[in-house]
C-alpha cells in the first residue's frame, strides 16, 4: 500500500471511527460482493460500532476498509458497506439523488446531482401479488450500475425482494439499472434498463426484430390501400369501411415500431405527449372500425329495416361518425385524467410520461387499454358469430330449396313418362 492510500484511508477512518484502529478496518473482511457494497465513508458511527448511512444501519460485521481501483483509474479506500445484506437491493444508473442527464449507447453515463432525485415513488409489486405505492429509499437499498451496455425495458414492475418483472422474466438486481430522470408532470420519471449481457451486440430478440416486423407490414398495408382507393368495384360501404381499418393499421404498426426503436427520454416532453396520444387513438380507432366491420357484415345477412333504409351514403357517414368520434372521446377523457394531479396514480394513464405509449405499469394498461379493448373485441366476436350462423342458415335454407326444387323436377319427369 503505498503513502497516498494510506492517507485516504486515515482519512476515511476519521469520518468513520473515532475508537477503532485502521488495522482493524482493513483485515476485517467485507462480507459481500464489492458490487454490492456502497461507500459509506461520510455515515456516522455510534458507539456500539454501527454506522448510519442514508437511513440505513451498519452493524460492524456488515462494512470494513477497502483499497480498490476506482472507474477513474485510481487507487482509492473507503468504508464499504454492504447493502444488499440488510436490506432488498436495487441497483442505479446513476448514485442516489442524480439524474441521467445521458445515457447513449456505447458512451458514458452522464449524471447531474439533484435533491428532487430522492425519495422515489413507483408501484411495488408485494408479497401477495398487489402493486402498492412505494418509496424506494424507505423499503430498498441502493447500490451503483455495474453493466456497460443496456436496452430499454417495457413493461416493467418493481417487486418487493428488488427484484424486476418484465413481460413474465424475473432480473436481479445484477441485471438491470434504474434511471431516474426528471418529470413534467411529477417530479421524476423512473425507467428500468436491462443489461445485455452479451455486450453490445446481443440486444433483445423482441427489441431487435419487432420493429422491423412491423416497419416490414406497413408497405404491404399501403399496397392494400391504394388498391382498394384504384378499384372502383372495391369502393362499396364494405369497402371503405376496410380502408379506414387499414389506415388506422398504418397508424398503429408505424407508432409502435418507432416507438421501440427510439429512446423516449431523448424528446422533448411535448412531442412524446403528443406521439403517446396519437398512438392511443390510432389502436382504439383501429378496433372500433373492427367492430364497424363486424357490425356491417351481421347486417348484411340481417334484415334490420330501420338501419338498412338508410343509403349508403348515410350508412358511411354514420360508421364514420361512431369509430372516429368514439376513439376521440376515449382518448380525451384519458388525456383529462393525466391533467388532473389530484387523481390517484392508477387513474391516470400517463401517455407519454415514460413511454410513446401508454406508462409502462400494469394497473394502468388493464384500466386504460385491456379492459375497454377486450368489451370492443367481445362485441365483435358476437357479431362474427351472429353473421356466420346467418350465414350458415342461409346455406341450409338454399339447400332445403335446391332439394325440393330438385324432387318437384325429379317427379314430372315422372309422371311425363308415365304419360
């Protein structure tokens, strides 16, 4: 050890221990992973030996003196606690009350020092299965990013062992980083980034090929279009009833591949809003031209005298009027809820907090998107079913006709040559 080390480490001994000697920090061993250990240098001892550091108590056999080559290539010592022994650990991009300011792939993190990135609030995923509102300094330990490469995580639910949940896969606190950035609409957004933990080049199979699966449907979906617009045969009400579906596909397919191909964090808070909104009315404008689909095909095999007296025209202007005006009244009553701050978190979708889309929390995407999605998809599938038992009926009164027809044929002929 040389003299410079043995400087810092008197240093860190004095901020540490008034009654205990440097030789007995340093042949103490830390009972943890270094990874999993924070710097506790600046926390206060008590007497019995324990230190208090970011409200967390240090018995003496959890944190001892620890000379280490730091990121900046020098040589420190400082008193390491370990964290994750005491409590739940989750880990940070960035140390505890920073933003990420950056975080390009392949370059540095940069972090900015910010009080307002203390005491973080998130859902909780607990023991009996529920999602709770939870501060994240009372209930975990933090410790510091230890990955070099990380993809962006949707879907993601916080649990109680600290542990993160992502589209049904459990990561540990090795394989993910929090960052904490700040709000617009709450003082900070919090994402989760998982590690690649083949380095660079071994991104997610879902982040890698699902952009371009549907970035790949879209010309296909334009192709479609034009030649239901060129045709003039195709351009009955059935006909452009499809081409509003098809647009709203374009829509949908053409959102959601930026959206994962895009670092949400690195737009301007307006134009993410604006994107989330566009991409929520485009789904929900989407299936409700399903339903208009659905619905004109049961009444075409379905004498409903009322509707059908209407002209085609009028029939249009009608389908036009529920799919669009109905997507649009759902989406601003979920955007009139976000602006309500006094609403509790669940009742508000956050389109554009976190995400292009919809925040990336359970609770809310079964409130705002699952639940309104399946009563839309159920009222199809009854239409289906509706307009394939007409269907069927038909066939089998066609039949019973082509028959009798056949059998009254069948006895002329027999009675001509009986004649």
């Amino acid at each position: 050890m040389n003299w410079f080390s043995v400087c810092l480490l008197s240093l860190a001994i004095s901020l540490t221990s008034s009654n205990k000697s440097g030789e007995d920090l340093i042949n103490r061993e830390l009972r943890c992973d270094f990874v999993d250990s924070v710097n506790i240098t600046g926390g206060i001892e008590h007497q019995n030996g324990k230190i208090i550091f970011d409200g967390i108590e240090y018995s003496e056999d959890q944190y001892a003196a620890i000379d280490y080559i730091s990121e900046d290539g020098f040589n420190r010592i400082s008193v390491r606690g370990c964290t994750c022994n005491i409590r739940p650990c989750v880990r940070l991009c960035c140390p505890h009350g920073s933003f990420v300011e950056s975080m390009e792939f392949g370059q540095e993190v940069e972090c900015r020092e910010d009080e307002t990135a203390k005491n973080l609030l998130t859902e909780v995923l607990d023991e009996n299965g529920r999602t709770n509102i939870t501060n994240l300094d009372q209930h975990f330990g933090y410790v510091n990013r230890i990955c070099d490469f990380h993809y962006y995580a949707k879907n993601f639910v916080i649990t109680h062992t600290g542990h993160v949940l992502v589209d049904n896969e459990l990561f540990n606190h090795r394989e993910y980083c929090i960052r904490v950035t700040p709000g617009r609409t709450k003082a900070v957004n919090i994402q989760v980034m998982l590690c690649m933990k083949g380095g660079p080049d071994v991104p997610s199979t879902r982040h890698s090929i699902l952009p371009y699966a549907l970035l790949t449907s879209i010309p296909f979906l334009i192709a479609t279009f034009l030649i239901y617009i060129f045709i003039p045969e195709l351009r009955n009400l059935h006909g452009k009833c499809f081409l509003s579906y098809l647009l709203c596909l374009i829509m949908v397919d053409t959102s959601l591949s930026l959206a994962e191909l895009v670092d949400p964090q690195q737009m301007e808070w307006p134009i993410r809003k604006a994107y989330g909104i566009l991409t929520y009315f485009a789904f929900f404008s989407s299936f409700l031209w399903l339903n208009v689909i659905s619905f004109d095909l049961w009444s075409s095999f379905r004498s409903i005298k009322n509707f059908r007296a209407f002209s085609e025209r009028k029939q249009s202007i009608l389908y036009n009027v529920y799919a669009w005006t109905l997507s649009l009244l759902i989406t601003i009553m979920a955007n009139v809820l976000d602006s309500i701050e006094s609403l509790p978190d669940y009742l508000r979708p956050g389109t554009g907090v976190d995400t292009l889309f919809l925040k990336e929390n359970s609770s809310k995407k079964i409130t705002f998107y699952y639940i309104p999605l399946s009563i839309i998809l159920a009222v199809n599938v009854v239409f289906f079913i509706l307009a394939a038992r007409r269907i069927h009926k038909i066939q089998h009164d066609e039949r019973r006709k082509s028959a009798k027809g056949s059998s009254q044929r069948q006895n002329q002929l027999i009675k001509m040559k009986n004649r």
